[in-house]
C-alpha cells in the first residue's frame, strides 16, 4: 500500500464519509429535480419533480439530526400539501396534460434575474463563508448534538405557546377560507329563474 | 465545486455549512426561476414551495452548525458566546431552526389550500388557468 493511500485510509472517518456521501446524493436528488420543475413543461411531471425535491430535503433534515423535521416535512409536504396540488392540476384542466409555453423573452428575462441572484448569493456566500467557518461550531464532527423531540415539544409550548396558539387559529381561518372561496359560486346567468 | 475551500476528497473535513447554503441557494433561485416562467398557476404555486423550502434548509443548517452549539456553549458565533442572550428555561439545545422551519411548514400548508381554493374559483370564471388570462377583477 503506498504511503499516500495509508495515510486517507488511516485518516477516514467512517461517519463523516457517510454523513458526506449522503449529502451529496441528497443534494443531487434535490438539483436535478429542481431543475426537472423549472425545465418541465408538463405540469404533472413538475409535481412528481417537486415530489423529488422534498423528498430530497427531507434527507437533508435526517442528515441534519432533524428527524421530527423530516417526517413533518415527508408527511405534511409530500405527502399533503403535493397531493392538494395535484387535485389542483386535475380540476383546473380539461386535460392533465394541458401545458402553456412561456415566451421567449420570458425566459430571457427570468434567466437573466435568476444568474445574477445566484452569482449575488454566490458573492455573498464566498465573502462571508470564511469568517463564519472560524467559528468552531460550523467545522465540527459528523456527530453533532442531538435534538430530542421531547425538546422540540419543550419549546413549542413553551417559548413558541403564542405563535403555536395562532398557528391553530390560522389552520381554522383557512379551512372556512378555502371552502368559502372554492365553493362553487353559480354564476347570475345560470341562476334558476325565480 | 462552488464553494473551493471544501474538496470532495479531504475525508477529515465533514459536511459544514457551506454546502447546505449553496444548495439552498440553488433551490431558492430555481423556485423564483419557476415562479417568472411558468403561465400555469399551479406551476407558481409549485415555485413558492422551492422557495420555502430554500429557506427551510437554511433554517434547519444554520440551527444545526452555528445557532445550538454556540447556546450550548460549544462555539461561537462573532464577538461574544451567545449563551447568556439565549439561555432558556430547559437546559437542552435551542431548536429555534427548527421551530422556525415547522412554523413555515404549516404557513406553506394553509397558503397552498387557499390558493388552490382561489385558483378553482379562477378556474370556473375564465375556464383556464393561465395566469395572463386573468386580468379583470370580477369575472
């Protein structure tokens, strides 16, 4: 074994190769269906795309010791809100596959504010990335704290009892909301004479 | 890779923060990207989910590599140790990411429900659901 591959193996964490590897499968699971929802002309393939990509990020929640988090985000957004989305496509088209091509200069215009937010958020990222890496908790072990869901229910009912309280009010607010709203309105003409 | 200080192959070096805003930067940029080019309002929609989620991610990373250890006395985050400005009642670590990402979660839910309520009603009064149809207040 020459001495290059003693040292990276002597040196291999097992844990953080794993932990990387995994980010890095997440990550492209989560760029190329990002990419799938914005290509995609067909709005049932950017819900089975956008489908990817949450399912993605819940990866990252795990990777994240977010586990609550994660299965928050694989039952309510996928599992939820996505399913409420495709009854949306299927009840506002005639046919599932109807699709609307963008304009040419639509797609220039958005290219061109999309480049150069990301170059902004790239700018920005690379000039204030270093001074947050010195800081020791960003460069830390694969093995971070652990966040117990009995902590999460802690501070959900305890600092967060107000915005939590809302949150339900919200819930009950949007559920008459919704109802009202897409409740079918007859229109004057198709009114029965009286 | 963007972000050059973080080699693929230097085994010692787990993943930090870095990568996560990247990533969350490029999922925020493809959700605004969605939201400009798409005529379909539900594609829209679609775009404001990429978005939350950007935001999201960069909730949940930022709580799990700088806000908790620096509470938890671990590190620190610029000139002094946040612990004293945020030592709460339970000793365990701050979850204020992720309490956050839950909260946006919940918003993304309801948000999506009225919308898609809004855009039916769209729906019946202009038999369509291309946005740019859409350009009188009463139908």
């Amino acid at each position: 074994m020459n001495p290059f591959a003693a040292q990276f193996f002597s040196e291999l964490d097992a844990t953080a190769l794993a932990q990387k590897g995994l980010f890095y499968l997440c990550a492209t699971i989560c760029l190329l269906a990002a990419a799938g929802v914005v290509a995609s002309r067909n709005v049932i393939h950017m819900a089975v795309s956008l489908l990817f990509t949450l399912l993605g990020v819940a990866g990252l929640y795990f990777l994240l010791n977010a586990e609550f988090l994660a299965a928050v985000q694989l039952v309510i957004y996928a599992g939820g809100t996505l399913i409420l989305i495709i009854f949306g496509v299927m009840l506002t088209s005639k046919s599932p596959l109807s699709q609307f091509q963008p304009r040419r200069w639509e797609v220039i215009v958005g290219g061109v504010t999309a480049g150069v937010l990301l170059v902004g958020i790239w700018l920005a990222l690379k000039s204030s990335l270093p001074e947050l890496m010195r800081t020791p908790g960003v460069t830390a072990p694969a093995t971070g704290p652990q966040y117990p869901v009995r902590d999460l229910g802690q501070a959900l009912l305890g600092d967060y009892l107000l915005p939590f309280e809302l949150a339900s009010v919200l819930l009950l607010v949007v559920m008459i909301g919704a109802a009202y709203l897409a409740k079918g309105r007859r229109r004057v003409e198709d009114a029965p004479p009286a | 890779m963007l972000l050059a200080p973080i080699p693929i192959l230097a085994i010692p070096e787990a993943i930090g923060l870095g990568p996560y805003l990247a990533l969350a930067a490029v999922l925020f940029v493809s959700g605004l990207l969605t939201m400009m080019v798409k005529r379909n309002a539900i594609g829209i929609l679609m775009g404001v989910e990429l978005v939350l989620n950007a935001a999201n991610v960069n909730l949940v990373a930022c709580n799990h590599f700088v806000w908790s250890r620096a509470v938890m006395g671990v590190g620190t985050v610029g000139e002094g140790t946040l612990g004293e400005a945020a030592s709460g009642a339970n000793a365990g670590p701050r979850l204020d990411g992720q309490i956050f990402a839950l909260f946006v979660i919940v918003l993304a839910a309801s948000e999506a429900a009225v919308a898609l309520a809004i855009f039916l009603n769209y729906y019946n009064n202009f038999s369509t659901i291309d946005v740019e149809r859409g350009s009188q207040l009463k139908g």
